[in-house]
C-alpha cells in the first residue's frame, strides 16, 4: 500500500508539475509581446472618423474661405494659409509648415484693362467688350476681384480678321485648312470655350499662325436648360466669362524653374526661354460679347457641329460680311508675367509603424474670385477631414503610415504649388508616398459620385462607399455605392458604379504622372448623359460664390460630406491597413481593356498597319504577363504572415512601387515631365486622360503627318515602349525564387 | 501539529507552484522565437567565405577561360557563358540563367582587312600597315584571333594629308586650331592614345571637321622602362596595337535601343538614328607603324608636350615633308556593323531575410581576343567568389539579402551587356539594389590595392582590408589595409590609402551613373607615381595572354587572391550586416571637398565671377545641410533598436536611398543617362570620374565659349541643380518628426 500511494504520489506529483509547467509555458508564450504591433482592427475608428465630419462644420469651412477674393500671390491667399495652417494645428496635427516658392504668376495691368474691340476703317473702337463681370449681389463692396483674362497671354494689340475656328481642336484647325481652305496666318481666331483645355486651343491657333485668340463661353456648352441665370439659378449670366491659364507646360510646374522648385537659390530661366508661355495675345469673353463679334461674320456657313446655340450664323470668316467689311477686330492685351511668392501649407500626422510610408490628400486654396466651388468645395471638405484627424488622434488613434495634408497654392496657374512641392521632395515621394488623393472642387453637379483613379484602388473606393450612405434624399438606408450604381453603372463588360482614368488638370498631375503614385480624386458630379456643359455653368466666374453650393448644389450640404467621407476614407484606409488596400489584379484588368482599346483605335487604318508591319502581338503577350504575375502575387498575399513585420512590409513595398513601375524615366514624346506610360492626357488636350498616352499620340499623329513611313515607325517605337514597361511592371510584382 | 503541518504543506504546495510556473513562464518566454531573427554573428563565416576563396583555384579558373578567343557575339564566348552557368549551378546557386540581348556589335570585315596606306602620288601604295599582331609563341594554331580595330568605326577610304595631334584631347584640338593655325577640315588626324578615352578623341576628330583618324600607341604612354616587350616581360611589342570601341554612348548602352533592353519586340533604330556612332573610319596602330606614318611628316616642330618617346620630331603637319610632299595616307576600313546577339549570365542567392534587397557583383566576360587580364583577371576571381559562396551555403548559411553574380557579355562594345541588363531591370534595381561591386580586370599592376567607389563605401573598404592578409612576398603577418597604406597614402588631409572616385568605362557605369546604386571596384594596380603608362602596356592587344599574368603579374596568384577577398567582402558583408555598412558622413566629408575643388576650379575665372555674380554659397550652405542631416542620422543609427525589424528596416532604406538622392532624372546636359549630380565622367574623358560633372563641363565650356555670358548662365544653373539636389539628398535622411 505504502509503496502504491508512494507511487500514486509520484504520479501526481509530475503530473502537477507537467500541468503547471506547460500553463506557466503557456501563459508566457502568449504573454510576451509580438514583434508585429497587435493591430487593433481600425475598423472601429474609421466609423468614428467618418461620422465625425459634419455638412454643418463643412458649411462653416465653406462660409469661412470664401468671404473674399483669394487669388494666388495675393495677400488675402496668404491670409487664408496662415488661418489654415493655424487651425490644423489647432485641430491636433503634429506638424503645419508654410512652404513658400517664387513661381511665375500673371495679372491684368491694373490701369490698362484687357479688352477686344471692333476697330472701323479708321481705327476707332465701335465696339468694346466688358471690362468686367457684373458683381452679384452682396459682393458690390469687394475689391480686388480680377475681371476676366488668360492668365499668361502675351501682350500686344493684333488687329485683323476673325476667323472661327469651332471648339480649336487639332481637328478643327485641320478641317478648317483642309476642307475649307482656310489660312488664319496674320489672323485673330475666336473658338468657344469647352471639350478640350483651352491652353491646347491656343498652342493649336498658334501653330496654325493666327495672332491672337479670343474664347467665348457659348450657351451650347455652358447652359443648362430650364435652368436660370445667377442668382436665380446655377445657370452663367451672358456677361460672365471664364478665367483661366492658358500654358502648354505638360506638367512642368514653374515655367522658370522645370524640374526643380521655385527656391530662393534656384536658376531661373529668362521669361523667352520659359516653358509653355503662349507668344500671342489671349482672351476669354462671356457670350454677350461674343454675339457682337460673331454677328456680322462673312464667309462659308459652317458645319452643323460647329454651331453653338447663340443667335447667330457661326459663319467662319475670315472678316466680317459685305456691311463690315472694313471692320477689323483688336485685342488690347496688357497683362503681366511676374514672379511671385506663393504659399502651401502642409500639416502632417506622423506615422506609428511606418513613419517613412506617406499617404497624401492635397487639394489647392487659390482662387480666381471667391472660389465658392473650385476649389473651395474641395478644401472645406480637406479641412473637415483635418478637424475629423485630429480628434482621431485625441482619442490615441494614430495611423500606421503617415498621412499628409496640403493645401497648394497657385493651381490655376498651372498647378504651381503642388509640382513646386513634388520637385522639391520628388525623392522622399518615390521612395516613401503610398498614394495621392486629390481634393480640388468637391462638387460640380448634384447627381451622382464621380471617381477617377488609378486601377488598384478600384476595389477599395467600392468597398468605402459601401460603407458611407447615400447623401440623397429619399435615399435613408441607401449606400452611396448604390445609389451611385443605380445612376452611373459601368458601361460596358462590368455591373458596377463607372470609375474613369484621371486625365489632368489638377494637382494631382505631378504625383500621379510624373512620380507615379497611386491617385485618386472623388466628386460629386452632374448626370453625363443628359448635361452635356463642360464642367459647370459658372466655372471660373465671379459666380462661383458660397451661395450658389447653399442655393442650388448642396443644400444641405451632404453631397460634400459624402466626398468627405470618400476622401477621408481613402486616406485612412491607405495608411492605417496593415496590408495595402492595393488591388493589382484589377490593374490587370484594366491594362487588357485599354491594350484592346488601342489595338481598336489602330484598326481604322487597317491596311496601313499591313503595309508598315505594326504588329500589338508584343503589347497583349506583355499583359498577359503581367495577369499572370498579378494573379500570383495575390495568391502569395493569401498566405502572407501578416505577423512578421518584415514580410508584410516587402509585399507592401511590392504594392506601393507598382504604379512606380509604370514611369518610364525618358518620358513621353517631347514631354519630359509626363512620365507614366499607362496614362496621361493626350497632346490635344491636357483634360482628357489616355490609355498607353504615347500610343495614342503617335495615332493621332499619322493623320497628319507628312511622312507616314515615318509617322508608323514612332507608332511602333511606342507600341514597343508599353509592351517592355508592361514587362517590367509585372516584375515588381515577384521576388526571387 | 497537524494544523501547522497542513499551513506548512500549503505554503510548501504555493512555493512549488509558483516556482514551476515561473520556471514554465521563463522557459516560454525565452523559448518562443523573436520575430527579429537571432541574426547570428556573420564574422565566422566571412572567415570561413573569404579563407575558402583559393589563389590555385583562382589560377585554374583563368586557365580554363582563356584558352581561346572569346569575343562578344561569337559562339566561343557564348561556351565560355555555358561552362559558367553549369559551374555557378554546380557551385551550388539557387538559380543561375543566361539573359540574351540583340545588340549592336561591330567586327572587321573578314574578306576585306583594315589597313592604312601611304600612297604616292600615282596612288600607288607605298607603304601599308600590319594587317595582324605577331601571335605570340604557343598561340600559333588559334583562329578567330580579330586584328587590331576600331569597333564601330565608319566605313570608308579617306585619303589626305596626316596632322598630329598629340593625344586628340579638347585642349589639344584647341592648341592645334587656335595657337597653330591648323584646320584638320579634310584632312586626316593622327593622335597618340592615353590621358583620355578613344571615343573622346573621335568625337574631337569629327568636331574639328578631319574625315579619318589614327591612333597610334607610343612608348611614352605604353612602356614601362626596363621591360622586355612579350613574352620576355610585359611591355607591348612594337607590332602589338590597342583594340577598342570609340562610341560616344554617354551611358546609352546598345545604339539602336536607348533606354531599353534590346529584346526581340525592342524597336531598333535605323543605324543612322543610333546613339553615338562616329562617322569617319578610324583606325589603331602600333608604336612600329607609326614611326613609319610620322617619319617624314612635315610642318612645325611641336612643343615638348607634344612629344611622345619615338625617334622622330612629332611634326604637325599638314602631310609630308618636301621631299616626301606628293604622298599622301590613306585609310582602308570595311568594318561592319551588326546586330547580333550576346549573352549575360545571372546567378543569384535567394536572400532568408530580405530577398528583395541585391547586392550584385558583376563583372564581364567578353575579350577582344584571349582576355588575360581584361576581364578573365576579374571573371576568375568572380568564379571563385562564386564558388567559395557556394560552399558556404552548403554548410548552411544564407545571407540576409539576395546576392547576384553577373557575368556580363558585350562589355568591350559600349558596356552592353551590363547596361542592357540594368535597363531590363531598371525598376527592381532602383527599389531593391543595395550596391553593385564591379569586376573587371582584378590586375593592371603589380604594387597595391586600387579601389574607386562611392564614400559611402570607404569605411567599408577600410574595414574589410583590415582583415584580409597582404599578398606580397616578404608581407607576412600585414594586412592588406597595411600593405596599402605604406604604398599610397591619400595625399591631401587624410592618413588613410587612397580611394578615388569612380569614373567610367567598365561596367558598373548603369548602376551607379544612371540608377544611383552605390558602387565600387578594386583591383591591383601599379605605382602611380612611377609608371606613367596607361591602363598596362598590352592592354587590348593579343599579348594579354594567361602567361603574362602568371609570369609577370601575379606568379603565385595571391594578388588575385586579395582581390578576390575585397571583392568577397564587400558583397558578404553588404548582402548580410544587419544594418547597411553605408557610412553617411563619409559622403558629407566627400561633398565638402567636392565643393572645394569646383569652387577653387571656378576660381580661375576670379573677375569673371563677379561680373556674371556667380556664387557658391548655395551649394556650401546645401553641403553643410547635408551634414548636418548626416550627423544626426548617424546618431539616430546608435540608438537604434535593432531588435525591432521595421525600424531596422526603415533605417536600412534610408541608407540604401542615399544614393539613390544624387540622380536627377533629367540627367546631365545632353546626357540623359548619366544622372548623377554628384559622380559622371566629364563630356571631354569618360575615363575620369569628375565630382559635380555638371558645374565641371559647364566651367569646361567657358574657354571655348563663344558667348560667355551665356556660358556663365550654365554654370550658374549648373551650382544651382548641384545644390538642390544636395539639399534634397539631406532631405531623405529624415525622417517625419
């Protein structure tokens, strides 16, 4: 018995000892800390983050900068940035800067206005056009608001005959020569605003050889129908016209100092040598004024598509009918170059984990008057995701990356402040930013989302409006991704809500076409199908006041929280996921679209591409490639231990450096600071953005070239270009085995 | 008592438990593996690495590689690239392939040799050059031994009068043109080789109008006094002359496919749209033919430093002298140019902890005809680096980051090989590269070390020869780093073996020049200040045999050897430290000479400085920031927890991106692929590594400037970009605060 209970007891004994041995092993494996931060999920914190953005702070934001007129290089812009930069402190960020540069601005001549007149046979002026807009209501006291000009046009008084010239397209200056014979060599060509940028309307007029160009807002393209003029509606009063630059600097930033920022120290190049300057006399006119020019034009009666909806003939020219024959038009141009100092401000919230990983929303603060939409709109909403950050971070929430806010300057003279910035810190950008998310206007319509950005973020900007609801009314319990679905579905092969390439035009330009880095912009839009105007009404105008977003296009104001919470949404979900919300098989997707879409585009000259042996075999075999090596990627992050911080980190790195990859170091054609061979506006016009931009040009090109041997060659060349970065694209996305 | 007994058997049971659990704790604690790999001391098996590494083997290697001519694009040297990839595979790689490119070769026409002519005035020939080098002894029966050419040199039968002009440097055609008063215009040059890259001395040619040129070896830049020519010592013999390609590539790699990697789908350009290729023939010599050129040249006696170490008078020319008037030279080239294909081959091991982090060590396989020295000096050395690796992985180490072995193709034709390679890549090399360790010719001497390398490298450099035994007789118990030390110290302000700054001409060229990856070399070398020769006397010829690097250069094959561990050491050490050996402050002591060299250059021109207001102060003020960021990024390093693998990773990126900061990506003036601000060869040698080339050239071009306030203006924008980008570099050294 003895020796039994002996053995009883040992038994226990080691069996007390294994049990608190292994709890105790137990307890101290699980206790000890991982190296991978325990990453509380974020998903509690971006609901507080969203619901934290108010439409009545946003309304506030609104109210608040767009009380007087903020042009660039003015010192109530600068008053604004330093009320910015001193509420984003305020609101909790760790860090607000001013980052100054000394860029290349334009202004009218204060005691000689901008105007074009109709000269008689003695050289009188029998008709001048306005010198302003008229100031609405409760802004008569306001000065300094900058009547109507092209910001950047050259001086001078050319004095000749009007020639028509449609919308100035690179087609319609070729139908105009060709079909209709018509030479605008020593001529003044007037062409209405709308379609393309107005900058590629004036390279056009100036390669044809006119002498100055005047640009009309016509009521085809800036009218909405049923809808009335400012105050009572949202509709462009006949005397209001657009402002705007009219720079061909294909993302050179200051046309000074391309490729470096505008610093103190920096060389600058003499004014001939700048990039983009236009060399003839520009100006832009409301349709009350272009009625008056058009009216007594001679010549042919032009194609229907080259009429507008104003009461006249759209008659071609050149001159004036057999009465006026005599009558010559004179532009009177006086405005001024000077380099000015101009202000972003940057704030940043630094990052837990990865401090050197940069998550990026800017959006500009220049205005050409009150900015009431462009860019106010966008920079309340900024300010709001500002506020929202940094209660956020009072909470003990901070991101795993660090996120940047800007608000740039100068954007309407050729996105300034946000490419001087990109130059300055173009390095730190490559290596280290995840994504850019611009915040220009948030509104230019009220029906629906609108989102242009780069294929991997597709799938998270529908999984965010999944989860933000629907700002419509009537619509209580809807999503803003259903909503959105049921008014714009994907055209084509894809039952989803329609996101478009970016083309640019905005400040997005230099991260995403120059750098290479991820990009998105989010808005809420007008209906495409049936309002055919460009952008909005009153876009550029005097117009563009606080009231016209509280009387018409927001009412309530949650259309723009809604864009809040998209933008906010982005930039949170972008630098606080543990894994990139990076989707490379929809890039893949998309690269086969747009390699079929080009492919499509070359088949209108069938026969030709026999004859010069231009093959898109290369182009196909490199996408499929890359399908193949995205698909794999995603399958290896199915299986990624996203508890060794190291391993997350390379298959975050391979994410980030894939739109990197698409850069190619030479640039496009002729222009060296558009460097993503995926997509970038076509040479004919900056808005609009391409698919395989240097294929694109090269076929718009054989049109009108001299030497179609030769004009086929650079098709090839840039077919070849695609097809090797496609290549290399897909080799980002392996590691060595 | 049985009251106490049972509070003593509790207390007893409580300590027990807690002290099991603790035990159990403790043991779990320590037992779970730390996410921070134990990253066990490497010290032991670099040992290991670098004493497996043997000079017999090292010897038996260049044996077997030099048995034969292998010049790029012919099927031995592609044998050569089979036999490595089997032996890397044997050695024990994870992967080895080989990477073709069609590229732009140029060979002699085999039916029609190159030769020059002295032709009387009947047009007969009265003298022709050697169509051959004398084989030498043992080599008799080897075919596809290529004469003496220039690769890539135009077709055509030039016939003129002959003007020498020293060695074809800017300075001399400039001497020539101005002080002289001699147009080469029609005429055909003849210049001696040395001081400056043949290419350079092409381009000059073909600046200054001659329609042919000549370049001959002469004694003072090609032999060593007291040398017997080979095989009886290793002096070049009178009949031995100097292969070599004369493109002005400027980094462009294959002509026909600038910026990308010549592949099948490549689009090639026409030949006369290629990068770089001269359009005069051009033609090398022999000291022996020359003699026979010059001998009866006319014109005036030069000045002493125009005399080379022949017996004639080194007159200038214009032709002959009186009696020898009626003659005139004649060139005869029929060189043709060809696509054709080259092979590299890629061997790599996998990296355990960062497999997308490369270190690559890369050197070229091609010859002009047996390759003794270059490259076979260096690719044996290479293959045993290859297979000590090997050995090493067996015994079951693996380095943190992925190594790569290069065995490039096509080097002597414009680095092709390796630039096409770098270009394939480019978007991995730029994200992932740590640094690339070139090699070439491992010998071109028999007293020390050589090495050239970025200054981030030094203390590297410094640290390893520390540890490597010096290879010369009578050295036993001394370092390499001792050795050296005694032999070259560095002359100005330092107490240190001299390191120089990399120029080009070998292959390192894309990675350093063009991407940005610190870079190195190191190689034997003679004494500096006593051989005043060249490169080496047989340099290029067919005397490079692997007899005169066993009896004259390296008889016990030790200096190979100490190359060998440099080279070893450098990408052991760098593919496998935790943290980057990458010393920052050594970069900002080098740019703060750099800047007192140029500053000090520009100098020359002291009033002319003033008058044009041209300043270094940005750049002094850029270089002083930079040291400081260097500073406390150095301090950072010794506070980092290097335990936590993000933030070691975070400052490993850092240090990596370094270089990375110094490329501007619109590269120097009219050298679009060479884009370090910091390191470029001068547009006049591409032989020399000049520091801020840009600011250099632009200071160049003052002297023969015709519109000096214009070439003031660039050098001004010159200083500017130089101290941009050093402020931008500084700028990665940060990190958001």
């Amino acid at each position: 018995m003895r020796k039994e209970s002996r053995w009883i007891r040992w038994i226990k004994w080691i069996v007390i000892v294994t049990v608190l041995f292994v709890l105790g092993f137990c307890i101290g494996w699980f206790a000890k800390p991982s190296n991978t931060q325990n990453h509380k999920d974020s998903s509690h914190y971006l609901k507080d983050f969203l619901e934290e953005m108010k439409a009545d702070k946003i309304r506030e934001h609104l109210r608040k900068f767009t009380q007087l007129p903020h042009l660039a290089g003015t010192e109530q812009n600068l008053k604004y940035a330093e009320q910015i930069m001193k509420e984003w402190k305020m609101f909790g960020l760790d860090s607000v800067e001013m980052v100054p540069y000394d860029v290349l601005l334009s202004y009218p001549n204060e005691s000689q206005p901008n105007y074009i007149s109709i000269v008689d046979h003695l050289g009188n002026e029998v008709f001048n056009t306005s010198l302003a807009e008229p100031v609405p209501q409760g802004y008569e006291d306001i000065s300094n608001i900058v009547p109507p000009y092209s910001a950047f046009s050259a001086k001078g008084q050319p004095e000749g005959d009007l020639v028509y010239v449609n919308y100035g397209r690179t087609e319609d200056f070729s139908q105009l020569q060709r079909e209709m014979g018509i030479n605008v060599t020593g001529r003044i060509v007037i062409v209405r605003y709308g379609k393309i940028f107005r900058g590629n309307k004036v390279k056009n007029a100036m390669l044809a050889g006119a002498k100055g160009i005047i640009m009309f807002s016509d009521p085809a393209d800036y009218w909405a129908d049923g809808i009335q003029p400012y105050p009572d509606g949202w509709n462009l009063p006949g005397r209001g016209a657009q402002r705007g630059n009219v720079l061909n600097l294909n993302g050179a930033g200051d046309p000074l100092t391309p490729g470096y920022p505008a610093k103190e120290y920096t060389y600058r190049f003499s004014p001939e040598d700048g990039v983009g300057l236009p060399n003839i006399p520009v100006h832009p006119i409301g349709f009350h004024d272009a009625i008056l020019l058009l009216n007594n034009m001679g010549g042919e009666i032009p194609p229907n598509n080259w009429k507008g909806a104003l009461n006249v003939s759209y008659r071609i020219g050149p001159g004036f009918t057999d009465d006026f024959k005599s009558q010559k038009v004179r532009m009177n141009i006086h405005t001024n170059n000077q380099v000015t100092r101009i202000y972003n401000v940057i704030g940043k919230i630094r990052g837990a984990q990865e401090p050197d990983r940069y998550v990026i929303l800017g959006g500009h603060r220049d205005a050409w008057v009150f900015g009431g939409i462009d860019p106010m709109s966008g920079a309340a909403v900024v300010h709001e995701t500002v506020r929202s950050a940094g209660r956020l971070l009072n909470t003990g929430w901070r991101p795993r990356r660090t996120i940047i806010f800007a608000s740039w300057d100068a954007e309407e003279f050729g996105l300034l402040g946000s490419t001087e910035w990109a130059e300055d810190n173009a390095r730190l950008l490559q290596e280290r930013a995840v994504a850019y998310i611009n915040a220009d206007s948030a509104i230019e319509g009220m029906y629906t989302l609108r989102v242009d950005c780069t294929p991997s973020l597709h799938t998270l900007v529908y999984d965010i409006t999944k989860q933000i609801p629907s700002p419509e009314e009537g619509e209580e319990g809807v999503s803003l991704y259903e909503s959105w679905h049921k008014r714009d579905n994907w055209t084509n092969d894809r039952d989803a809500p329609r996101i478009s390439k970016l083309g640019s035009g905005s400040d997005f330009e230099a991260y995403f076409i120059r750098l290479g880095i991820a990009s998105g912009r989010a808005r809420y839009t007008k209906n495409a199908k049936t309002e055919r105007y460009s952008s909005y009404p009153v876009y550029h105008s005097v117009y563009e006041t606080f009231e016209i977003v509280e009387k018409f296009y927001d009412p309530s104001f949650k259309r723009l929280q809604a864009v809040a919470q998209v933008r906010g949404a982005l930039i949170f979900l972008l630098a606080d996921s543990q894994l990139l919300p990076l989707d490379v098989n929809e890039y893949a997707d998309s690269l086969r679209k747009y390699a079929q879409s080009i492919a499509q585009l070359a088949q209108k000259n069938l026969g030709e591409l026999e004859a010069y042996k231009v093959s898109f075999d290369s182009l196909f075999s490199a996408v499929e490639n890359f399908t193949v090596a995205a698909r794999d990627f995603h399958e290896r992050l199915q299986t990624l231990n996203k508890a060794d911080p190291l391993q997350l980190r390379i298959m975050n790195d391979q994410l980030m450096y894939l739109e990197r990859a698409f850069i190619d170091p030479l640039g496009l054609p002729g222009r060296p600071f558009y460097r993503h061979v995926i997509f970038a506006p076509s040479s004919h016009n900056k808005y609009a953005g391409e698919s395989f931009p240097g294929i694109y040009d090269a076929l718009f090109d054989i049109e009108n070239s001299a030497d179609p041997a030769k004009a086929w060659e650079e098709v090839k060349r840039q077919i070849s270009i695609a097809a090797f970065t496609v290549h290399a694209a897909a080799m980002t996305l392996t590691l060595p085995a």
